[in-house]
C-alpha cells in the first residue's frame, strides 16, 4: 500500500472547534475581501457556488476540504442515518453494474474515493464472482483526513498489505502526470464526489486523460427527481431531516446542509450527460436505462452516469 502523500492546501473544517473557527474566520476574510471589490473589477477571481452560497473559486476548494474532515471520522455512520443505509444498496448496484472482473483484471482509479467503500466493493466482487486476485485499485482523495479512514477500514480486510489497493491524496482536476499517467487505467469510478469539486469539467478532462482507449468513466452521482410527490417528500426530508441528523450525530449541522445543498446545485441527468461527452467520452442517448447515457436509481434520487473513451 502506497503512503498518504502531503497535501499543500489547506485543511479546514466548519467544526466550532476555536482552530476550526479560525480557519473559518481566515476563509471568510479572503471571501469577504473579494465580495466587496467592484463588479468591474478584472481582477477578481472567476466564482462558483458552495451550497447555495456564491464563492470565489480559490476559496471554495478549502471550504469543501473543511467539510469532509469534519464529517470523515463519522462520514459511513452519517450517510446509513441520512439515506436509511439505501447508499449501501446504490453502491452494491453501480458495482455490479461495472462488473470487475468480468473480463480478467483490471486496473481502477477511484477517485473521491475517500473510505474506500467503493473499492472495497469491486475487489470483493472481481474476487468472489471470477476468482480474480489481480484486479487493484487506486483510491484518491483530496482529503487526508477521509483517506486516513479509507486505510483504516482496508486494514480490517485481506486486501491490507496487498498490490491490490493503494490510496493517494489528490486533487481531481489536476492529477500529477508521473502519479496518474496517460492511458493507465480500464476504469475510473467517482461515487457521491463530483458534486464537490469546484470545475466539473477540469475533473472529467482528467479521467479522459489517464483512461486508456476503451476504458470506462462510472460516476454515481446524485440526480433530479422528476415525480412531483417523490421530489416533494425527497426536498422536505433533506432540507429538514438530515441536517437535523448532522447536529445530533455529528454535532455538525453545518456541514450536513452544505451536502444539502451540493446535491440541489448538481446539474441534471441530462445536462451532466453533455457534460461528459463534451469531454470527449461516447455516451448512450439522453434517458435512463439500456442504452441511455445514465441509469436512475429509486426514482432518480441518485444516478449511474457512463461514458467511454473512444
């Protein structure tokens, strides 16, 4: 297993801890700094949004790395409260969707890839449906903190120890050439990740980039809802449950509803679709199910985006 590499970003967390409190203080004054210059002004940084709040886009990597180490030493326990454990049944079912295995070993980047509950997933399945001990996985995320969870569960496993799964700390709209070459990889999965990096479009670039011809990009993402009393029940228990939750679980309400809000800022099925082909990947058409560029899970509450590189 390869060691945690060092970030050079700042850590942050939204915790009302006082050096958390600092760090949110030392964040806010840089986005304050900004807000206040003249619209005119050229200088100023291009913005995104985090949550529904609108950010400079230098500022907003620090903020989403501030809310996942607060949320990594609780992250699996919040997501079975939050989605009732389902998340472990839509990442069971993009698993098989994807098959490792199926035609011998491969090589996966995992990406976002944080506790390793994705890459757990597609070892266990290359190994127990076609006896394959080869397939291996590179789990990356930008957030130690995450990582270091990510080990820790490996270590309870046969896979500790093994070429069989590395973890890596990256950013995914800028992977080190040496690290992440060219054409190196069969598959590259981001599960519940996408969402939080600040250029969608510098992340899917980069997955066309270390694909090898052929090789598969596998998002599994959160979607729109497009049954009225679904998406209705759906707003009320995110907005009003899961933040809820976050306090009472992870005393940390406010990163709970940053997640909220991340997923209602996400763009549609439709629209992401384009987004990965614009990148360069052959998508199906524009629907859910067989031959569609994506697949609903319950209803479109979440989605399994998929594209190819030629």
């Amino acid at each position: 297993m390869s060691t945690l590499r060092t970030s050079s970003n700042l850590a942050r967390t939204c915790l009302k801890s006082s050096v958390r409190s600092s760090s949110m203080r030392a964040v806010s004054a840089r986005y304050n700094s900004t807000a206040s210059n003249s619209p005119n002004d050229s200088s100023r940084p291009a913005q995104t949004h985090f949550g529904f709040r609108t950010v400079d886009e230098n500022v907003k990597e620090d903020l989403v790395k501030g809310v996942f180490s607060s949320v990594a030493p609780k992250y699996d326990l919040m997501n079975d409260a939050m989605s009732m454990g389902v998340h472990r049944l839509w990442k069971d079912d993009f698993v098989s969707l994807l098959n490792p295995g199926r035609r011998g070993p491969i090589k996966i980047l995992d990406m976002a890839g944080g506790t390793g509950d994705i890459a757990l997933r597609m070892l266990d399945h290359a190994r127990e449906k076609y006896a394959d001990r080869d397939t291996s996985v590179l789990v990356s995320d930008i957030n130690p903190d995450m990582l270091k969870e990510g080990m820790r569960n490996v270590r309870k496993t046969m896979y500790h120890n093994t070429p069989q799964v590395a973890f890596q700390v990256a950013n995914a709209q800028e992977l080190d050439p040496e690290i992440f070459p060219d054409n190196s990889f069969d598959l590259y999965t981001i599960a519940f990740g996408i969402r939080n990096c600040t250029s969608i479009p510098s992340v899917l670039k980069e997955a066309h980039r270390v694909l090898k011809p052929g090789g598969t990009f596998a998002c599994l993402e959160f979607g729109k809802v497009d049954n009225p009393l679904l998406s209705q029940l759906y707003e009320v228990y995110s907005f009003s449950v899961i933040p809820m939750l976050g306090s009472i679980l992870a005393s940390d309400r406010e990163s709970y509803q940053y997640l909220v809000e991340s997923i209602r800022r996400f763009p549609s099925q439709p629209a992401f679709a384009q987004m990965i082909r614009d990148a360069g990947f052959t998508t199906g058409q524009d629907f859910s199910g067989q031959g569609g560029a994506w697949r609903d899970l319950w209803g479109g509450i979440a989605s399994v985006h998929l594209g190819v590189k030629a």
